[in-house]
C-alpha cells in the first residue's frame, strides 16, 4: 500500500465494489450495424494471460470512443497474434502451457481504459477467477502474468497506478512521458521505448549539429507534451539554445486559433526550426493553417516528435499539405522495421476471424467493411452498400514500427525463466506445473514475474541485445527521418519518411544517404565576422556584432580590447602579439629610390666639380667668384650624402651625423648663394665710388671668411641641439607598425635644422630679385633667383608630405632625403649647369669681353662684341660703379 497513494487507492476501491455488484451481462446478438467499437474485447484462451492495452479506435474531445478506426491499433492487434502463435508454436518456450491474451481497445482514453482493465482483467482473473469469454475449457486454470500497454503516456500513467496496488508488471510499447522513469512513482512500470528524456537530448543534438541556435516549440497540453517541453527547456538551456516561440497548444476545433499560432511563429522571421510535440491530429492542424498565412507555406522546417513522424500526411492530404511537410525531420525510437508487415495484414481474409476464430480479431469484420465500403448485413440491411465477400481483403494498407512484438517478447522471456526456475518437472505433456495451478486467481505470478522482467535479456530479431536500464527503459536508440517523397533510397520507409540517421548514447551513426536538400537556418543573428565582438541582446542567441578596430583584439568573443602600444591583434584578431619592427633597409623600395636621386646628384656634382677645377682661371669662373663656387659645390655634395646616413640602419653614430648633415649642408649650400648674392648686390648699387678699404672686403678671402660666418650661425645652433636633446633610436609605433628610426628625423624637432637655412632662402630670394638688371657677366643673381623660387617650389610641396605622412615613417624619411637632395640638385642645374655648358662647348665665350658684356650671353651663341673701352666704362672694372675706375679686369 506504501506504493500508491491513499486517494487514488480509495478511488479504485470504490469503482471494484461498484462493479463487483454489476451482474455479468449475457452474449445476445447485438446488430453489427449498431455495435460500438470501443465495447469489443479480444481474447486469446490460454494457461498464462497478457492483457493487452491497445488504441484500436480513436476518441472525442471528451475522450469517449469514436467508431473511428486507426489503422496502427488493427495493425497491433495483428502483430500479437502474430507474435503469441508463433510463441505458442515455438516448444522451446514454455512446454506444455499456451499463452492467452485479452485484447482491451483504449480508445486512447483514460476513463475507458481504466473500466475496461478493472472490468475485463483485475476483476475476471484475480478478483473472480471465472472464465467469461470462450474458454475451450473453463476448469483450466489462467494466470495473469501482466498488462502490456498502453500507448499514450497519460493512459498508461493511470493504468500504472493501478496495477501498483497489485504488484501487477505493466510493459508499454510506446509511452515515452520521463515522469514514467520515476521508480518512486511507478515501480511495476516497464517500457521497450526510451523515455522523451533520450528523445529531445536527440532533438537537442541534431540542433546543434545543423548549427541552429533559435528554435519554436510548440507542445500539446497533456502530459506528454508539456513533459516533453520541460525535457526541452532543460537540454537547451545546457546547450546555450534559445526560444523564439514556446507555445502550449490546446485542442480545438476552430482553425482561427492556429491560424493565429502560426501568426506567432511569422513574427520571429529568422527561426525556421519548430519542434512540434503533439500528437498527429494537432500537428496537421498547425501545419494545415500555415496556407492561410502569408509566407508562411514551406517556410518552416518541422521537427515532428514520436508521436507523429510517419502518421503525416494522412493518406487523404491535399498537395498543399504534402508541400508544406515536406523537409521535415521526425525523431522515432529505432523499432525493427518488418518490411512484409503490410503484406500479411493486406492477405487476411474476411473469414479469417469468423466462427470460433472471431474473439482473436472482433474488430476485424468491421475494419474491412468500413475500409472497402461494404456492408456484413444482406437484405434490406445493406442501405445500399454491396455485401462484404467472405474472401475480402484490404489493399494499400500502410504500417507503422513499433515495439509491441518486443514487448511481448519480453514478457515471453520473463515467464519462460520464471517457468524453469518454479517448476520442477517440465515436459510437454505436463503443462502447468502445481506450483503455477497454484497461482491461478492471485496476483502472484504476476508479482514474481516482475523481478525477471527486470532482468531479462534476449536478441531481437534484427539482431540487438534488449536490456532494461536503470530506470526500466529500453535502450535509447533513435531513429531520424525526412520527410521528402522524392528522394530515392534503399532506406524508404512509411509514408515517405526515409531514414538518414541513428542516434543512441554513442551520438549520431548516418546512413549512407544524400538527404540535405539545400541547408536552412534557424538563428536568431548570423555569427560574427573576424574581427567583430558579439553583444548579447535580450537572449543569449541574440546579438549584434560590434566591430573592433585596428587596434583591438576581441576577448572571449565578446569584447573588443585594446592591445598595448608595442602589441597589436593577430590574424585572427583574438589576441595581442609583439609589433614586429621595421627599419630602412638598403634593399627597400624607399631606400633605392632615395639612393637614386642622391648618387645621381652627387655624381652630376662631380662632374660639375671637375670642369669648375680644369676651367678655374677663365674668366667665367673668376667672374663668378671661385672660392664661393667651391664653397657652394662642397654645401651641394655634403647635402647630397644625406642619401646614405637618412636610410641608412639607425644607430646613435648614424642620427648624429644625419643631424649634423641636416643642419651643415643645405647652410653651406645657401650661405655661399647668399654672400654670392649680397656682393653683386653692393657693387652694382653703391652710389658712389668704393673706397680701397671697401674693395678689400670684396676680395676672396675675405668674402670667404663672411660666408663662413655665416655657416657658423648654424653650427652655433647645432651644437645645443646636439647636447641638450642627444642623438637616439626610438622606435615609434603608429597603428600596428613599429618603426626603428632616429627620433629628431619625424617630427617637429626637424625644424631646429633646416628652420636657418630657410632664412638664407627668403633673404636670397629677396636680393635675387633686387639684382635681377645686372650686367651680362653678373647675372647669375637671375639664375641664383631661379633657383631660390625652384628651391622654395620644392619645399613647399614637400613639407605637406611629410607632415601628412606622420603614421608613415618610410615615406617620412623618403620625403626629406629627396627634398634635401632635389633642392641641392636644383642649385647645381640652375647656377652651375650653364656656365660648364657654355665652358664646355662654346670656349669663345668665355673670354673678359663676353662676361662684362652688357647684351649677349655667354650662354648663347651669339658672337662677342667689340672689345670695350678700357677707360672710362664700367665694364672694365667689376669693383666701380665709377668711369675713372681702374679698367683692369680682375677676379671677382
């Protein structure tokens, strides 16, 4: 009594002594016209007796019995026969005893169920022990050795807790609720399917592996479905799956409900998948209603539970329904599939069960004139149906697996072991031993028996050991299949639904079957990209990818970090690595090309310099001054080397010098320009006649030690630079580059350089142009001019660059070594070019005559004046402004 709760025991006292007042009721003829399905009962005389709890015909809302058949409860009731003849034929089971059965149609009914079982076992085979139904002998003893069903969850839940009370072992076929696991609850339940725990931990696998993170669900309202939902919840919330809709579906007759059902699933746009657990009639419904809703038709993929995978689509499905199934994906226990099933059933004849044979099938005279529209009456009573042939059949008929051959096996094991453990004598022509006659009207054997079903274990007939586990389930195989009736396999299976995958504790095993028809998804939001940190929304499969920069790597994928200033992210952007360091290397592209416009000016200067010695005492070169275009010459050539230390690998030596090349070589360049410039300047705009004090200052040395003074202004400011900010590598970092170079090269610092030689710039500029009409001989003030204008063009486009260019440091350095070198390049061309043009090629020009000349040039090809007066003209003395000058013509 421990074993079931007061109340409930209370309840089923009361209906036994009810109907232990009820008298037995007579057989009289009852009109087949007018017999209620649900009423009938088969029974199958034997020694030992099964009763047998099977969904024959269906029931209403109200669960009262239809006179509607379902072809999986005519189906079942075939395979026990099939499957108890073939025990009781079988000598190596039980010598001597046959096994009977009492067949109970559940209607799927708990209220009809639970009279039939007190009204047609508990009270014929224990409470009473008489023989009611065609008994071959009714002084043999019969022996309940326990109930084999049901198939719905919630019946064989109510069904458990009353056989509790008797110790009676109950084994279903096919109800898969967990609850039924509970032995605290149910200890004398057993089931050869696993429980709905194996069957969504499956569904939740599969999910996973098609990489689905956002799925429906939609569950009846019944045990087996909110169950089933609870089982669901549980497995995806351990496998970081989210809920898009979770709907507890009701029963009802109005189409508008699922319609708006399926309005709730359109919402959710991106969640395709959607687990229907419910039983077939409620799962067309939803499926049905997705035609009246736009977009709806053949979006879904459906992922149909035990309880209907291979139901669907019923044989009358319109194309609409075909479609909108079709890809759906079924989950089912993984029965022995009986490919000739179908066949047997279709060669059954009227007559079989006809006569004494009738109680074996009583439901099958009916079925056939139901199916094949004919009547079993004659006469008047056929209202206008042809008469049923004793040798009708039924043809098309379709079956469905299950485990009710195995569920009889296991009771046929169990009793077979018990048999040889009890009984002493066992022969053939014994039959019941006396400690099993004994039995006949207790609850004994059946509560013996349960402690061997516990423990049975045989093969099947495909070949699998079948074991219970811990919690009276079978072993927990399943079988997944798709629904598509245009795919081509050796695997077809009922109803178009084709198997493509096994699942059992080890994982998934495929079948060697092209079932993919294009992949679908079923997310909430599409992963994120390389790069990007996942922000979870209000569901953790909900997000929205923020993308990290350059400069960030993404942490445990859901935060964009930044890397330290010498790291930046890895390829992948998930962490941080060292910044590898470049340097100017002799064999980059920026180094060649500084390289080549140095060596090709240092060259042109060489070549400059070489004429300007060789033609050092002609008058173009004395006219021009020779010491400052010496000087100039060797600011050019220094400036010009910047080529080789700018790029070269830097090193304290290096940056030191590059400093000191910065500052010293374009100072040289333009002091010497500058002197060159201010001389011209002061003899051909003195107002009077220069005194011999004067003139001395004009004469080379001194002019050279000017322009030295000049260079010096610089070298005085060098020196601070060098000993207050000292020359040092750095390695600067821009983005996720590190550079090796000297720090005063790229920055403002660069200023304190070259800041002097551009005053010498403007100030020559400046005087050029003042002295832009002197004569012939002195006009290189023009080209001096020409080429502070060339100079200043070329700083003004190169400073933009190099400040714009700051996260670039090649181009950085490039930048100032071409200009430094294309400014020194640009005073050879323009100041020194054309005097070795006309030395070189045109000698007759330079002569005294041709230099002080006031028209001409000794550029040009035109022939020399007269020689000019030697007195009284200004051209005969580069010093004088004056006539009385002397005439003598001297080195300026």
């Amino acid at each position: 009594m421990d074993l079931f709760d007061a109340k409930s025991f209370c309840f089923i006292v009361m209906n036994l002594i009810c109907i232990k007042t009820l008298t037995n009721a007579s057989e009289e003829y009852v009109d087949p016209a007018e017999v209620i399905y649900g009423d009938l009962v088969q029974f199958r005389d034997g020694h030992i007796i099964i009763a047998v709890l099977l969904p024959i015909t269906t029931s209403d809302e109200n669960e009262n019995c239809r006179n509607e058949f379902r072809n999986e409860g005519i189906q079942m009731v075939e395979q026990v026969n099939m499957a108890i003849e073939k025990v009781n034929a079988d000598e190596n089971f039980l010598p001597g005893i046959k096994i009977g059965t009492v067949i109970i149609n559940t209607c799927l009914s708990v209220p009809n169920t639970l009279t039939k079982v007190i009204f047609d076992v508990l009270r014929k085979y224990i409470l009473d022990n008489q023989c009611h139904n065609s008994c071959l002998n009714p002084d043999e003893p019969r022996i309940l050795a326990g109930v084999l069903g049901a198939m719905k969850s919630s019946v064989s839940m109510q069904i458990a807790r009353l056989l509790q009370v008797f110790y009676i072992p109950q084994i279903s076929y096919f109800s898969t609720n967990p609850e039924l696991s509970d032995k605290n609850r149910f200890q004398y339940f057993f089931r050869t399917v696993p429980s709905d725990t194996k069957q969504t931990l499956a569904m939740t696998h599969f999910i996973e592996q098609m990489g689905w993170n956002y799925v429906s669900v939609l569950y009846e309202n019944d045990p087996y479905g909110i169950n089933g939902n609870a089982e669901i919840v549980h497995h995806f919330k351990d496998n970081n799956i989210c809920f898009a809709e979770t709907i507890l579906v009701e029963v009802k007759s109005n189409m508008g409900y699922y319609i708006g059902i399926v309005d709730d699933l359109m919402k959710k746009s991106t969640a395709n998948a959607v687990i229907l657990f419910m039983g077939a009639w409620l799962a067309e419904k939803i499926i049905t209603a997705t035609k009246y809703v736009e977009g709806a038709e053949n979006k879904f993929t459906w992922m149909a539970s035990d309880a209907w995978i291979e139901y669907l689509p019923y044989s009358n499905a319109d194309e609409a329904f075909i479609q909108s199934i079709d890809g759906s994906i079924g989950f089912r226990p993984n029965f022995v599939h009986n490919q000739n099933l179908s066949a047997m059933i279709e060669n059954i004849t009227l007559d079989r069960y006809q006569g004494l044979n009738k109680t074996l099938n009583p439901w099958w005279e009916h079925y056939i004139s139901n199916t094949n529209n004919c009547s079993l009456q004659k006469g008047n009573m056929t209202y206008g149906k042809r008469i049923c042939s004793s040798n009708e059949t039924i043809s098309g008929f379709t079956h469905l697996d299950n485990s009710i051959e195995e569920s009889v096996m296991v009771f046929v094991h169990a009793l077979n072991s018990y048999h040889q453990d009890i009984c002493t004598n066992i022969t053939k022509e014994n039959g019941l031993c006396g400690e099993l006659r004994d039995m006949s009207g207790t609850n004994i054997l059946a509560k013996e028996l349960y402690h061997y079903i516990k423990n049975v274990s045989f093969t099947t007939d495909d070949g699998r050991l079948f074991e219970f586990d811990e919690n009276q389930d079978a072993p927990s195989v399943y079988r997944i299949s798709i629904y598509n009736r245009n795919m081509s396999s050796d695997y077809k299976n009922t109803n178009g639904w084709t198997p493509i995958k096994t699942y059992d504790d080890k994982g998934f095993h495929n079948y060697n079957v092209d079932w993919r028809q294009g992949e679908v998804s079923s997310v909430c939001s599409q992963p994120c990209m390389q790069g990007q940190a996942k922000k979870t929304a209000e569901q953790l499969c909900c997000w929205f990818c923020q993308n990290c920069t350059e400069r960030q790597f993404v942490s445990n994928g859901t935060e964009c970090v930044d890397c330290s200033e010498d790291m930046m992210p890895n390829a992948e952007q998930d962490q941080c690595i060292l910044i590898p360091i470049q340097k100017l290397e002799y064999d980059s592209g920026y180094t060649i090309g500084c390289l080549v416009v140095g060596v090709f000016g240092l060259l042109c200067t060489s070549f400059v310099t070489a004429i300007y010695i060789k033609f050092r005492h002609t008058a173009i070169v004395r006219a021009s001054g020779m010491e400052l275009c010496f000087f100039v010459l060797f600011g050019i050539f220094f400036t010009l080397t910047n080529c080789f230390v700018i790029t070269a690998p830097p090193t304290i030596f290096s940056c030191a010098l590059s400093r000191v090349i910065l500052a010293i070589g374009p100072a040289c360049m333009y002091s010497g320009l500058l002197v060159k410039t201010i001389r011209v300047v002061f003899i051909f705009h003195s107002k009077r006649i220069m005194s011999t004090r004067t003139k001395a200052y004009l004469e080379p040395v001194p002019i050279l030690f000017i322009t030295l003074l000049v260079v010096v202004v610089q070298i005085v400011i060098l020196i601070p630079w060098l000993v207050i900010n000292n020359p040092k590598v750095t390695v600067k970092y821009y983005e996720n580059e590190a550079f090796l170079t000297c720090e005063h090269i790229i920055n403002e610092e660069i200023f304190v350089g070259i800041a002097y030689p551009f005053v010498i710039i403007i100030i020559c500029t400046i005087l050029a142009t003042i002295n832009r009409n002197a004569p012939t001989g002195f006009r290189e003030t023009l080209f001096i001019g020409f080429a502070m204008y060339t100079t200043c063009v070329t700083w003004i486009a190169f400073l933009p660059l190099f400040f714009t260019h700051s996260a670039e440091i090649f181009k950085q350095l490039t930048t100032i070594s071409v200009a430094l070198s294309v400014s020194a390049i640009t005073v050879l061309f323009c100041l020194f070019v054309p005097r070795c043009y006309t030395m070189v090629f045109y000698p007759e020009f330079n002569t005294s005559e041709s230099v002080m000349g006031h028209t001409g040039s000794f550029t040009g090809t035109k022939p020399p004046r007269p020689k000019a007066k030697t007195v009284d003209g200004v051209e005969n003395n580069a010093y004088s402004m004056s006539p009385t000058a002397d005439a003598k013509p001297r080195s300026t």
